[in-house]
C-alpha cells in the first residue's frame, strides 16, 4: 500500500480507499442474501399443490443455476389474507435485508388482489429486491418486468377507485333509506350550544354536558358550519330577490285587506243613511 505525503493527496487516497471499503460492504453483503422461493395452498387437501409448487420453483433455480435459496411454505392459507405465518417470515428477512429476489409459481400464489400485490411490489423495489414469476414468465429486472410494475400500478390505482365508488354508492343508498351512518351521537347538542354562547370554555361545558372535550369541540364545529352556512345563504341574490319578493306580496296583501275594509265600512255607511232617510 502506497501512502502520500501530502495532505491534499492523503485525502483523495483516504476517500477512494471508503470507496473501495463501501464496495467491498456491498459485494460481502449480496453474496450472504438469499433467494426466496414462496408458495400458497389455501386448504390442507392440498398437499400435492404446494408439492408442486415447491417441485416447480426448484427446477426454476436448478435451471438457472441458483443454489443458495429457502422455502417459505404457507398451507391452509388463503391469498386474500395479507398476513400469512410463512410470507411474514419472508417480508421481515426481506425487510432486514437477507433476501436478493423472491420467487413465486404465479401471482395468484403471492396474492388475490392487485393492490396487495402492488403494495409488495413497491417494497422490493425500495429494498432492491427483485421478483419472479414462473407462470407469468416476469422478471422485474428485466424491461419487460418493469413495464408489467407499471400496468399493474394502474390496474391497481383502478381497483382502488372502484372499491372507493362502491363505497360511496353504497352509503348514499344507505341514507336514502333513512339508515343512520357512522355511530350514535349521544352528547346533548342543545345544552353545548347554550352553554358555548354563554361564554363558558371546552372543559368547562365538557363537565357540565358530560361528554369529552373533542365532542364538545365536535360540536361547537358543526355550529358554526351551520351559521356560516346560513349567513351565506342569506347573503344570496336568489334568496335576496326571494325575500324581496315575498316582502311585496305581503304589502300587497294588506294594503288590499285594507282598501276592502275600508270599502265594507263605506258601503254600511250608505245603507244606514238610506234607512234613516227612509224613516
């Protein structure tokens, strides 16, 4: 090993040698990950599945001369289920950075929805894992691979949103025929609302109504949702011309009630006169 005199030549030699040390880190460190080989039957009857299964990831690697891997089995485990004993063991060693890749028979061995399936995806990718899929032949360090990440990405986003509308359909169905949502209010509104304007504090009203300072804070919010809301409805021109409106019917209607009294009264006037007259 040459070392330099100099300071200015002894610091560019110490930084290429933390160079050198941080590659040396990196190649120590992927030669102890592994590849992980997971596979998923989701009833016990199944035993002769997830034989396969493990029959067909070995030739995988036995092709591609991978010698170095481990078995991570899930039996009588559902592919909805997003927590299973086997692929927690496999996402925490892929957490703590002990795997390399992780290889499965198919997607629908890894998981049944597209956005669970997405959601690991992006974690290997952050962890620098990569993922393959035997049946659907995806190597997502391949360019294909990638461009297979970005269409279920959208696939994905498209699940998302349509659970999201079915949601939404589904609660606005639900208050059309008069079904409460969410849970049952049990703070006593009026007596918030009259001790709040009176001046008194959160904690205060809180004690009195019997209730927690965030409902009464709850409360108090919705208030003056509904005052605002009100003084902006006033403030309308449409409700304006609306008032306005209504405003000269009603001068109209008396100033006619009051014409036609004045006209009953004339009119009994002359038939009185036209009695005494006669008499």
């Amino acid at each position: 090993m040459i070392f330099h005199v100099s300071a200015g030549m002894a610091g560019i030699s110490w930084h290429g040698f933390l160079i050198f040390l941080k590659l040396l880190l990196n190649q120590w460190s992927s030669m102890n990950k592994k590849i992980a080989l997971y596979c998923r039957v989701s009833t016990g009857n199944q035993t002769t599945g997830l034989e396969a299964q493990v029959r067909a990831l070995r030739d995988y690697c036995s092709r591609n001369s991978i010698a170095d891997y481990v078995i991570y089995e899930d039996e009588n485990q559902s592919g909805i289920k997003q927590s299973r004993p086997a692929l927690d063991r496999m996402m925490k060693d892929v957490r703590e950075g002990l795997i390399s890749k992780v290889i499965v028979y198919s997607f629908s061995r890894y998981a049944r929805s597209v956005t669970h399936l997405m959601r690991a995806l992006e974690e290997f990718k952050k962890t620098n894992v990569g993922f393959v899929s035997i049946t659907e032949n995806i190597d997502t360090n391949t360019p294909l691979g990638a461009a297979v990440f970005t269409i279920l990405g959208a696939v994905a986003q498209l699940e998302r949103d349509l659970i999201a509308e079915r949601v939404r359909n589904g609660l606005a169905n639900a208050k059309a025929k008069g079904i409460r949502i969410g849970r049952l209010k049990t703070r006593d509104s009026d007596l918030i609302r009259k001790l709040r304007q009176s001046g008194m504090t959160f904690r205060e009203i809180a004690k009195i109504a019997k209730c927690s300072t965030a409902a009464v804070a709850t409360e108090v919010k919705e208030m003056k949702k509904q005052s605002k809301e009100k003084i902006e409805l006033s403030s309308s021109p449409a409700l304006a011309m609306k008032q306005s409106q209504e405003s000269k019917s009603h001068v109209e209607d008396v100033i006619e009630k009051s014409v036609t009294g004045l006209k009953n009264m004339f009119d009994f006037g002359e038939i009185n006169n036209s009695m005494e007259l006669q008499f």
